[in-house]
C-alpha cells in the first residue's frame, strides 16, 4: 500500500517529535522529497530550539510493523 504525501508529512512530524527531549520544541520544518542518494523519497529537516533534525520515511516504522 502507497502512502500518500500527506500521510508521509503527518507520520515524519510525529517521528520528529517522539524524538524531541523534554523541553525542545520544534521552530521551523522543511519536507524534502530526495534522499542522500538523490531518489525521490518524502523526509523533513526539522529545526528545534537545541538542534537540527532530518527524519526520512525508511526510517518511521509503519503500522504494519
């Protein structure tokens, strides 16, 4: 089953923020749509009050698993 972009934005945000430490908070956020390899591949570069986050779909574990 394909996941729609919407899904993947939606599934991404909540990965980032599971990740978060107490305290953190996200300030800004960018969906990318290539990997490291230049494949098209939905990912978000999240910037929070301490650091810079970058979470990719092959990384968020799906409902399946």
């Amino acid at each position: 089953m394909k996941t729609s972009p919407r899904e993947a934005s939606d599934s991404l945000l909540q990965h980032a923020e599971s990740r978060l430490a107490p305290g953190e908070r996200i300030v800004a956020r960018l969906s990318t749509d290539l990997d490291w390899n230049l494949h098209f591949h939905a990912g978000l570069v999240v910037l929070t009050s301490q650091r810079l986050l970058h979470v990719s779909l092959s990384l968020v574990p799906t409902r399946d698993e």
